[in-house]
C-alpha cells in the first residue's frame, strides 16, 4: 500500500534490494523467505526476532518501495506490502507512470517535491473513494492495526484498542512478544528465532481474570478459560494494561448479559485535540469513559452524565471558616467537589440550579477565585484554579444548554442574559431545587388514575402520613426523641444548607447513622440517592409511563398482580386498595421503562417501603435509582448482581470472620442468607422500624453497609454458628437473632413480623439495638472501601455469568437430547458454536439487528436466533451438503424450511433439527427432508405431483419388491452434462422428480447411493431402470 513518504537514513540495514532505477528501489527484508523464495538462514532468524521485539513494521510488510535523487544520501519510503504481488504492482505503476515525467525535471529538490505531493494525492484519492475517514490515531497505532488485522486474521471491524510489549509464558519458557486488547480478543504474538508464538482468547470465554504476584516474577497476569491458564509478564506498566484487560472483559461480560454489542461504546465523542501519546481514539475514549463511570458512582449522578474534565482546587466552607483541598469535576449537567481527605467534604451542584457564575479578584490568599451563585442564595467560593479562564468558558457553554433544555421543556418565553466570561447569569425564576417542591400540576386532594381499566384514586401524600397509628400515649419520650432529630436535622440544614446543593460532611453521616426522622425520611432518601436529580430532569416522565402503560398485560403485569397482596401486608396502607393501586402503577411503569429487568419478586418488598415514605413519582424515582444505579443488575431475570455480591460477600466473609467461613461453607449457609438480606435490603428478614434504618443507611452509603451489617450479624453469632449441625439450625439461629434487632426510638406501633409469628416455645433471644449494631458494623468491618468491592464484584461477575452461561447450555442440552441424534458432547459443541456466530455478528455487525436475535422471554432454547448469512457459513462448515456451486441455494431452501414461524431467524431447536435430519438421518429422512426443500418456495399445484414428503417418500419406495435388482450403468452421453458438479438420476419419467434429483449435489447422490446399495444387499430393488451420471 502507499504511506506517507518518510525519511530512511540506513537504506540497506537489514533489507535486501531486489530491483532498482535511477530514483526508485524495491527492497526485501532480510530473513524473508519470499513468495516461493529460500530461507533466510541464522541471519533471517535474527532479523525476524528483531522485528517482533522492537515492534517492526517489516514483520507483516517485509517488501517496501523507496524514492531517492541520485545525488542524494537520503531515501524516502513511499510504499509497502505483505506480498511480491502487492509491491509489484506498485513498482510497474511507478515505472509506468512516474519514470518518464521525472527525468525532465532539472531540480532534485522539484523531484522530490512532485514525487512526495503524487503520493499523497494517491493517498487521499484512495480515502475519499473508499470512504476512509480521518481519526486521532497515530501514525504508529494505523501500522500496528494493519500488524493486528494480519497476524490474527481479524475483519476490519474488529478494533484494536491498544498494545503492550510482554512476555508470555508458554509451558517454561517466557516468549517476548506484543499484546493486542481489542475490543472483542486478546491476542498475543512472538517469533524468537524460527520460533512463532501465536494465541487468541475471546473476552466472551474468559472465566478469571487476575493479577499477581510470586516470588519470581513480582507482577502477573493470569487469563483463565474454561479449557486453559495463560500467564503474561514483564509490563512496562501493567496496572494501565490490567484496568483496560478489565474494562474489555466487563464489556464482553455485559455482552453476555444483555446481548448488547460495542455499537453503544463507538458513539463516545471523539477528542478534539490531539494526544501526544501513542494510543488509540478508542482508548482515550474508553478512559474518559472508565472516569466517567467512577465520577457517576461518587455523586449519585444519572446513568448518562458524562465528565468533561476535573481539577484540583480548593473550596471555602463557611460552617468551618477553612479553605479545604479537593477536586472539582465538571460535566454537561454538574458541577461537583470531593475532598482530598475522604468524608470530609463533598458538593453537587446542578447546573439547572446555577444562576451566576463569576470569576472574583485574585489576592496572595486567594489566587484565582471562582464564584458559584445558586437559586437558593447560597454561594460557593472556588480558588486555586489552573486555568480559571477555560473553566468558566466550558461552564458558560454548559449554562447555555442546560437553560436551552429547561426553556424548551417547560416552554417558557424569554431569554437569558449572558455578558462576557467575567460574568454568567441568568434568570432565578426556573425550577427550585427544594427537595420539598412538587412539579406535578395535581390539585389538593385525589387524582384520577385509569391504570388497567381501573379508576382508582391517587393520594398526594405519602402513605405513612394517611395511615400512621399513633401510640396510645400521644406524648411520650419517644416522640420528644424524635422531634430532638427533627431539630438536629433543621439546625444541621440551616448551617450546611438544605436541598440538592448542600454541604455533605461528616456531621452528615453521623446524623444519618443516628436515625432519620419519619418525617424527612423520604426527602433525605431522594437526596441522597441522587433520585432528585432525575425527578426534576424529567417532569411528567412518570405520569405518561402510568398512561401508557394502561390496560397493557404482559408476563411482569400477571407477577406483579399476583405479589401485590403479599407486599407488606401487616401495615395498614396495603389493606386497601388505595395503597395497593399505588403500588401497582410503580411496579408496572417501571416494568415498562425497562423490559430488560421488567418485574423481579423481591422488588415489591422495597417499592412498598418506598411508597409509605415517599410520594408515588418520588417512590417510582427511588426505585429507578435502586434497580439501575445503586444494585446493579439485581432485579434482572437471573439475579446476576444479588450472585456477584453473595461471591463478594463469601470472599469478605473469609478474610473478616475466617473462623466462621469454612463451617458456613460446610453448612451451605451464606448463599442462602446473602441472596434473602441483600435483595430486600433487610427488610424481609427484620422488623420494619429496625430495617427502614438500614435503608436510611443504605442510601447513603451504598452496598458497603450491606456488607458490613452482614458480617455484624455473622460476627454477633459465631459461637451459636460454630456449634449448628445443619443449615436449618443455621437458619433458625440468624432467623431469631435478626427478630429481635429493635428499634427503641421509633414511634410506630409494633408491626408483626413473619419470623416472629413462626417463632416457637424457645426462649426469645435478647433484643438487640439496631442503632449500636450499625455502630458496630462500622467499627469492625468500617475498612471495607467501595473501590474494593469494585475490583471483588468484577472478579465474582466473571465466574457468576460464565457459570450461569454453562448452567443454561446444560439445560437445553438436556431438554433437545432425545429430540435428536447427537450426543451430549456433540450438542454441547453445537451449542457453543451456534452461541459464538450469534455473538460475533453482534459485535461484527449482521443483516439484522442483534436486538431482534434475542428475546429473553422465550425459552433458552430459542433465545439465541441466527439470520441467513450466520446459517450459510454454519451451513458450508457443518452440513455434509455444503459442496458444488449450488450450495448457496440449497443453503437458502434450508434455511426457508426451518424458519417455521417466517421470521427470517431460526433457534438453536430448529437448527439441530434441520442439521440431525442430514448427518444422522436415514434414506427415509433425508428424501423427505430433500423434497421438502425442492417444493417450499413454490408448492406445485399439479394433482399429479406429490402432495407431501410421506407422499413422496412412497413414492419412491411402493414398487420395491425382491424380485428385480438390475441397476444400469452410466450413460456415456451424460459425460458432456456434468460440468456443473450435479448429476441426473430418474426413476420414473416424471417431471417433479426430475426437477428433484437435478439439485442433488454429487457428493449427496453418492451417499443415497451408498444407502441404496445396502438395501440391495438386503434384497430389495427397483422395478424401474436407473440411469446415473457422474463427472468423467
């Protein structure tokens, strides 16, 4: 291909020139055999080694072109190819075009000049016909995908995302070489010495993923399949190479999970400066993307927020009167602050909030001040800003289209003020930030819903507010304890401010782990789950889902139906239909909202403690921010992030209680407690006032206090534990310990529990506090840090979704094995490779879209579906048929009998069907299966044709009889026919088997032949004569 030209000193090192004129020289690279060419010896060896150690072009481009004056000591390579053939048309190109036009130039330096600008005009004549478009990579990376693509054989639409220089070790012995991570394989090759290494790994079959260290070698990285380990070492820096090993693995992990493809990833928006390193735009993409993520984790934020960028800073806290250090992050719809010192500070601002935003005086103890104004008058003082100018700048632009977003959405008339960069302000009269505000346009009262032909009434307020019973005394010290939280809280508002916008600090926490009042419990949820910010992004987004969800049934509608009832049903506010219709429009607009997950049983649990705290569009919100943000992946079909936590729980469990760990493992007991405490968040296995605590907990600290409650209640029982025969002691022991955690300041009545109604004659168990449990937790397990759990979930998710892929292709195995002829082995094989080819048009792209291959409402069975151009390559590699030149149509007439329901898609079920009938199938079967073929795209109407494949198959078969075995020879006039691979074979003269047999392929005929002979041998024969032909 023709390159760019670039300068060559050393023309001669280590390549040998094959032809040559005045001002162009062909060269070969030493070491290479040729295309039929000898060895290259010792002196090859070396030079191929060098290649691949040093990261050499020549490895894949062994031939290149080179332009040079001859009064010159300087060349310049202008073209390079992986074969003779490729750099000889260049050469005869350049002789026939160039040669003759050069020599009437006087000038070398014009020689030169014409001969590089022709170049690059070939260059780019060649992008715009082929629609090559520009991209940020890096002369270097374009050389190592060209390296990529033909080492390993990949499609142009397989990505390379990066490459590292390591070693791998093979048996005992390290072969240095290069690791390509693209988006969909890890691949790795050395040639040391004659000696090639070569291996591919799809992230997709990757069951652990590990880095470690051993007495030789301190870093490791070790890949394991299903079938191998394979161990790489010796980075330049393998903690960039494991984080992105990481990322590429999450994305295959997720691709098994909800068959996605990459298509979502490449829509990230490309960089707009150059970067200086050498790496791809795809992996400054997927870094931005990583950062975004963990800036989403940090601050609560929505799913699609996306950083632009952060920097280090510092802020002024007026509660303390202190300049504290951190970090201010910036993204199209925030602006946030975390301190360097974790827990001591943190901030979110939203930009819909903002109204001003102005750089103030610069001062010796004040350097590059930033002000933030707000719509709830409070302000926020920035300093120590690098480079103030382009921060405001990017924030302006971010005001701009944020106040452009909420003007077309609330379809306000007017402008926004906006002056130089020194000042950004705009009007203060859009949306408050108030957690205590409404959007909704309801009037007081009851609002009429029609949800499922049902008109059902819609209460304003939370439900605990309209059915709260109060204690017999109606002042006692519980309720004075509880309006001295309500102060505290006001007090703490007053001072750190209140709404979206406030400072959270320690002080925070602490009154969290205090206890939150019943009556801010459902604001302080919504702000600390961040479920405010998507509420008030979304105005009416809630009440348009219940609208169209309306009369609407589907399986997640009859599962919610039959949990309603069971849904809390010892609280008053799920004893009448108010409540209970309440709670099935959350649950049923949220199964609309997200088919993926739809309804999962547990989820009523925690969308009924959410109704009684939290309005119903707050609760529907709460939700949202539970399912896809907080517990991910917890409420899907499989319970795939409930799995990948009891994996982390038993790994933390080991490390915190190992006394305790093998006899739970013995016992079979944390898998069974993990999965009942995480999915409701304690609040089946609690009493309600003590659980709502947890919850309150929970959502400000995420699943870490999960955790941490969890190994309180392990460490709180070890003894009994220790001493439990079997799991159902076990159970009994950690049953009767969660009924009687209290809590002492709540002013609800006692609400009876499951477990407290089952409880028998045994002494009750001494009440536990559920307020100094908490406080234990964080003493003893308080260590416990979020990144951790991210890098144990990681670890745990690829064991939990390839276990649960074995797990699935066991059970369709074990469902089609008696419907077919296949062994298990060979089924499990199938299955495999019928999984893969759907997966790789996936991420290869296909005629279809990949959305429609998968429904994971069906059967395993028929989940996973294949269209026409997936069929014909599995048809040429597997089907006995696939020979001839008419193997396409026959592939097609195939693929058309199996597509029972004219989807233009097949499953797993039909495929293996149509796959047994022809490899295992008899004389009987494969005739019918061949006519069925023949008269599918248009059934003959001739009543003297067979009306179907029985029909058919008598045909052939009524006249046999033991009395005529006579078989004709081939017809020496048919040898001229036989060109097309095909051969002619009549039984009867009749035109619809003729047109039958004429599809034969050869290698089939000779097959049927095989069988017919082995029912001459026993016997039988036709009446009929038979004239075959075959190629001569």
């Amino acid at each position: 291909m023709w390159v760019n030209p670039e300068e060559v000193l050393l023309a001669n090192a280590l390549w040998i020139t094959e032809r040559a004129n005045p001002y162009f020289i062909l060269q070969r690279r030493k070491g290479h055999a040729g295309d039929g060419g000898g060895g290259g010896g010792l002196a090859g060896l070396l030079v191929g080694t060098l290649d691949v150690v040093l990261d050499s072009s020549a490895r894949v481009a062994p031939y290149r072109i080179l332009y040079q004056t001859p009064d010159s000591l300087v060349y310049w390579t202008i073209a390079c190819g992986g074969s003779r053939k490729e750099i000889t048309e260049h050469w005869e190109w350049l002789e026939q075009n160039l040669l003759q036009t050069l020599s009437i130039f006087e000038n070398e330096n014009d020689i030169t000049t014409f001969v590089r600008g022709k170049i690059q005009g070939i260059i780019a004549e060649y992008n715009k016909i082929n629609d090559v478009k520009e991209d940020d990579d890096t002369e270097k990376f374009k050389e190592a995908i060209v390296k990529f693509h033909r080492l390993f054989g990949m499609p142009e639409e397989e990505k390379l995302v990066n490459y590292y220089s390591c070693s791998y070790w093979k048996g005992k012995v390290p072969r240095q070489g290069w690791m390509y991570l693209s988006i969909n394989h890890l691949c790795f090759y050395s040639f040391l010495m004659g000696r090639e290494a070569k291996l591919v790994i799809r992230w997709v079959d990757i069951t652990q993923l590990e880095k470690n260290a051993t007495l030789l070698l301190p870093d490791v990285i070790q890949v394991s399949t299903r079938s191998s380990e394979h161990f790489f070492s010796v980075f330049l820096n393998i903690n960039e190479t494991f984080k992105l090993m990481e990322q590429l693995a999450n994305i295959a992990m997720r691709q098994l999970l909800d068959n996605e493809g990459f298509e979502q990833d490449r829509s990230l928006p490309k960089l707009k400066r150059k970067s200086p390193k050498k790496v791809s735009a795809l992996k400054r993409d997927l870094d931005a993307r990583a950062k975004s993520e963990r800036y989403r984790a940090l601050f609560r934020l929505p799913k699609d927020e996306k950083l632009d960028g952060h920097t280090d800073c510092t802020l002024w806290t007026p509660f303390n009167k202190m300049h504290i250090l951190g970090q201010m992050f910036v993204s199209t719809n925030y602006i946030c602050f975390t301190s360097k010192e974790e827990n001591l500070c943190s901030l979110i601002i939203p930009l819909r909030e903002v109204t001003i935003v102005e750089k103030a005086d610069s001062s010796s103890v004040l350097p590059s001040p930033l002000s933030i104004s707000t719509r709830n008058r409070m302000t926020f003082l920035f300093a120590n800003l690098r480079d103030r100018d382009f921060l405001v700048q990017r924030i302006s632009d971010f005001l701009q289209q944020t106040t452009s977003k909420i003007y077309s959405d609330k379809e306000f008339a007017g402008s926004y003020n906006s002056s130089d960069d020194e000042v950004y302000s705009r009007p203060s009269s859009l949306l408050s930030s108030s957690p205590q505000r409404s959007t909704s346009s309801d009037a007081d009262g009851e609002r009429q819903f029609n949800l499922n032909g049902n008109s059902v009434p819609t209460a304003t307020q939370t439900l605990m507010t309209m059915y709260r019973r109060r204690s017999p005394e109606e002042f006692n010290p519980k309720l004075a304890k509880e309006f001295l939280k309500e102060q505290a809280w006001k007090i703490h508002f007053a001072e750190y401010g209140q709404g979206i916008c406030m400072y959270r600090t320690e002080k925070t926490r602490e009154l969290v782990l205090k206890g939150v009042p019943e009556s801010m419990r459902g604001e302080l949820w919504l702000l600390l789950s961040g479920a405010i910010n998507e509420k008030a992004t979304h105005p009416g987004y809630y009440e348009d889902l219940v609208e169209k969800s309306m009369g609407k049934y589907n399986l997640a509608t009859e599962e919610i139906e039959r949990d309603l009832h069971r849904s809390l049903p010892e609280h008053p506010a799920f004893q009448n239909e108010m409540g209970i219709a309440a709670l099935r429009r959350v649950l049923t607009a949220y199964a609309f909202r997200n088919p993926n997950i739809g309804y999962c049983q547990a989820m009523n649990i925690v969308t009924s403690v959410l109704l009684l705290y939290a309005k119903e569009e707050e609760a529907f919100w709460l939700l949202v921010a539970l399912c896809e943000r907080m517990l991910p992946d917890y409420y899907n079909t499989r319970v795939v992030g409930a799995l990948v936590d009891q994996g982390v729980f038993e790994e933390l469990a080991r490390d915190y209680v190992p006394q305790l760990y093998d006899c739970m493992q013995d016992l079979g007991v944390i898998s069974t407690i993990s999965l009942s405490w995480f999915l409701t968040l304690f609040l089946s296995v609690m009493p309600f006032e003590s659980a709502v605590v947890v919850v309150d907990c929970f959502f400000y600290e995420g699943i870490k206090v999960i955790f941490q409650l969890a190994l309180a209640v392990l460490d709180a029982n070890v003894d009994k534990l220790l001493n439990c025969k079997d799991d159902g002691e076990a159970m009994t022991v950690l049953g009767r310990y969660l009924d009687s955690v209290t809590n002492k300041d709540s002013t609800l009545p006692p609400i009876p529990h499951l477990h407290s109604l089952l409880s028998d004659d045994v002494e009750p168990y001494p009440e536990v506090d559920i307020f100094r449990l908490i406080r234990t937790s964080y003493e003893k397990f308080g260590t416990i840090r979020a990144d951790l759990i991210e890098q144990m979930r990681f670890k745990q998710r690829l064991k939990v979704i390839q276990t649960l892929e074995d797990t699935t292709k066991r059970n369709v195995v074990r469902t089609i094995v008696t419907e077919t002829s296949f062994t298990i082995d060979e089924l499990e094989e199938l299955y495999a490779l019928f999984k893969a080819e759907h997966l790789t048009s996936c991420y290869w792209g296909g005629s279809s879209n990949a959305l429609d291959r998968h429904d994971p409402s069906l059967p395993y069975l028929e989940q996973y579906r294949i269209d026409f151009e997936q069929f014909k390559g599995m048809f040429v590699l597997l089907f006995p048929w696939a020979c001839g030149t008419h193997s396409d149509v026959l592939a097609s007439r195939l693929f058309q009998l199996l597509d029972e329901n004219g989807d233009s898609l097949i499953n797993f079920r039909e495929f293996v069907s149509g796959l047994s009938a022809a490899c295992h199938g008899d004389l009987t079967e494969k005739l019918k299966l061949l006519y069925k073929m023949h008269v599918l795209p248009e059934p003959s109407s001739d009543q003297d044709e067979p009306d179907s494949a029985f029909e058919a198959t008598q045909y052939f078969f009524e006249d046999i009889t033991p009395e005529c075995t006579h078989v004709v020879g081939l017809d020496s006039r048919s040898k001229h026919s036989v060109d097309d691979g095909f051969v002619t074979v009549s039984l009867k003269p009749d035109r619809g088997t003729d047109l039958l047999f004429s599809m034969f392929p050869l290698l089939l005929v000779q097959q049927l032949l095989v069988d017919l002979s082995t029912l001459i041998s026993c016997h039988l024969g036709f009446r009929e004569e038979s004239k075959f032909s075959r190629k001569s």
